[in-house]
C-alpha cells in the first residue's frame, strides 16, 4: 500500500495522538499526519494541504463532524477523500446520520488498533 | 416511554445501571489505557478530588457524570493513554482526564437500550483543585461508584436529571 496522508480532525490533542498510533499499529504507512481541532479548521487545512484519508470526531466545538462532513461533500479541496468517524456517539441515528452525510466509517470509542485497521484498510486499498 | 425513562420519572435510577456504568468504566481503561481496574474495598477512601472531568448529558436522559482522581492518578492516565513519561503527560492531563470521562459517559449511554438515540453529550470541562463544593440539582437519583485503577482509588458518579 502506497504511502497515506491523514488529517485527524478532534478537539483533544490526546484523542488525536491515540489515533496517528492507532494507525501506524494497524500497519498504514504515513507520509504525514496534519491535525484540527473541529470541522472549520479541516476545511481551512484542506484548502492548503491535499490528504488521503479523514478520521474526525463528531462532538467538536465550532464546528461538529456531521457538519463537516456535510460541507466536504460540496467544498472545492477535499471532496471525495474518505471520511472515518471515530466518535463516542454510538447511536444507530448517529451512524446513519453520518454515513448518510458522506461518511465511508464509523468507529466508536473506545476502540482499538485491529477496529482501525478492520475499517480503514479496506477503504484505502479500494482507493487504490 | 421504555422502562429506562419509566424508572426515570419514579425519581430513582433504574435497577442495573450501577453494573453498566461499571462495565462502561472497565472497557474504556482496558482498551484505551491496557489497564484493568479493581474493585474498591469496603474501606476504600474516596480519592481526593485534584482532577474532576465532568461531561454532560442531554436529552432523553439528562444529567452529568463526572470522574475524579488525584492529581498523581491523572498523570498515570494520561501515560498509560499516550504513553509517554510523566514529564510529557503534565500538558496533557486535563485533556486526557477529559477524554476518558467523554468516553464512560458515551460508552454507558450506548449500553442503555432505547437512551442512546435520544441523549447527547456536552464536550467535557476539566475542574482542578479540591477546594470547592459540587452542588447538583439532580432529582432523580445518583450512581457512584469507586474502583482501583493501578492501586490509586478513582470515582466515577452520574447525577441524573428526570
């Protein structure tokens, strides 16, 4: 598999941290890692920076993940990069919400580094 | 109405959230921080309220939870979460504390049937310093609960609203 990009959208630094490690234990190579604190930032970190993967949270300040999403779909930088939700939220209402907002995934906290590979892998190789 | 919300409005909380709300807090510090948390002894002392992550819940279950510690405990939290030495961990306590009271709270709420759809949670606001009081308007009811995470008391509590 090709070398990936990532943005790690979510408003704890922490939370950001545990998910670079999570994909670098689930065996995805990064060339570079950019983060945002909420959805208004991705975007504004979209428009300098091209990526090839999203994980974003859904309870952000600003800006939320499902909003996010929304706007991504019709933004000018970063449509159709695959967006991962890794979120607390484990409601069916919210899976469907985001998965219908343009979300290829949904992990809910806490998770580990096999949900992450189990989830995104299959999104990048299909992007490949 | 589902018996959750039934039991909700006798101003108690329902029978076997304590259970839950355990489990909830044993997955979070297993899978996020490879630690497995003790149950307290009877003569276990409350821990000393250096660190208070609260999160907040609304909707069809309304209420807060919160989760305490000294200030040592969230250190070694924060390590087992990033780990990184306690030097490293310092600037990252409150978030840290923060992230693993978000996650009890959503990982309890999803266990709940019928409430997970129609509770959302607030972002959580760390508090630090034990020289304060905590005033809860509460009236349906409390679950609290004090375990041993690597020999050091924590106590989680949810103050529920009806």
């Amino acid at each position: 598999m090709n070398k990936v990009k990532a943005l790690i959208v979510d408003d704890s630094s922490v939370m950001r941290k545990i998910v670079e490690r999570s994909l670098r234990q689930a065996g995805i190579d990064l060339a570079e890692v950019r983060e945002a604190g909420n959805g208004a930032e991705a975007l504004g970190v979209l428009k300098e920076s091209t990526v090839d993967l999203i994980l974003c949270d859904i309870n952000m300040p600003v800006m939320d993940g499902l909003e996010f999403v929304k706007q991504l779909q019709t933004a000018d930088n970063g449509k159709g990069v695959p967006v991962v939700m890794i979120t607390t939220e484990g409601s069916e209402s919210h899976v469907v919400q985001a998965l219908s907002a343009g979300a290829r995934g949904y992990i809910r906290k806490p998770f580990t580094p096999d949900q992450v590979k189990e989830h995104v892998i299959p999104i990048l190789e299909a992007k490949q | 109405m589902n018996p959750a919300q039934q039991a909700l409005t006798q101003n108690s909380c329902p029978e076997g959230w304590l259970p839950l709300l355990e489990l909830s807090a044993r997955e979070v510090f297993e899978i996020m921080l490879n630690s497995k948390l003790e149950p307290a002894g009877e003569d276990t002392s409350a821990p000393p309220s250096e660190f208070t992550a609260m999160v907040g819940l609304a909707g069809q279950l309304c209420g807060i939870l919160t989760l305490r510690c000294s200030a040592q405990t969230a250190s070694l939290m924060t390590c087992r979460m990033l780990g990184s030495d306690p030097a490293q961990a310092k600037e990252q306590m409150w978030d840290a504390i923060g992230e693993v009271c978000n996650m009890v709270a959503g990982n309890f709420k999803n266990k709940l049937t019928g409430m997970s759809d129609g509770c959302m949670l607030s972002v959580p606001t760390v508090i630090t310093g034990a020289d304060f009081t905590f005033h809860s308007l509460a009236d349906a009811g409390s679950l609290e609960l004090t375990m041993i995470f690597e020999g050091a008391p924590i106590q989680i509590a949810l103050e529920v609203h009806s």
